[in-house]
C-alpha cells in the first residue's frame, strides 16, 4: 500500500530555514500529482506548493519566493525547502500524493488521496 511519512520540521526562529522530506513508498512516480499542506489550529487545511510529473509547479502567494517545491525519484522523497519563514508559517505539513488527473487543482485536499502524518513547524519571532 502506498505510505508517506514527513521529517524536518521543527522549531526556528523567524528567518530561519527548515527542509521538509517525504518518503513515499508504493506510489509510481510515471504519472504523479504531489503536494504540500499545511493546517494550523482552528484553521482550514491550505495547500502550500504542489509538483506533478508533467514538470508544473504551484505555489500559494503566502509562500512565492520563499518555498520551493521538488522531487528525487531515486530517492523516492518530496522535499519542501522553506526559507525566509514567518510566524504564520507555523503549523502542521502534510505531504500528499494523488493518481491521474481530475477536476481539482494541486493545491486543493480534494485532489489527493494519500496522505502523511505530518511534521510540525513552529516558527517564532
């Protein structure tokens, strides 16, 4: 069965830098939709950046130029390097991993049907 599972988050102070990983294991990578999301408390699940296998990339505005989204196939990891990260930059990361095409876009939960366990950021000032 397919399975992912986040590391590297942590805590860091604003300006700081943190890289998440995402090691999938199960999922072909010939056809791939993945993603990252985040969701702090009291909010909803927001998709941050997500990659596909027809080389797009997409981003949410709060994170254009300070995340960068990208994939090692042989090492079967999604990576999230985020730098320049803020306070509101704070929450739980998910990975996520989806089949095919379909009428949701990447950076929408509704796309994705496997999921990781999350990674916490905590970002003070």
């Amino acid at each position: 069965q397919v399975h992912l599972e986040e590391s590297g988050g942590g805590s860091v102070q604003a300006g700081g830098s943190l890289r998440l990983s995402c090691v999938i294991s199960g999922y072909s990578y010939s056809d791939y939709c993945m993603g990252w999301f985040r969701q702090a408390p009291g909010t909803e699940r927001e998709g941050v950046a997500g990659i596909n296998s027809a080389g797009d990339i997409a981003y949410a505005d709060s994170v254009k130029g300070r995340f960068t989204i990208s994939i090692d196939n042989a090492k079967n990891t999604l990576y999230l390097q985020m730098n320049s990260l803020k306070p509101e930059d704070t929450a739980m990361y998910y990975c996520a991993a989806a089949y095919g095409a379909g009428p949701y876009g990447p950076l929408d939960w509704r796309k994705y049907e496997f999921w990781g366990q999350g990674t916490q950021v905590t970002v003070s000032q």
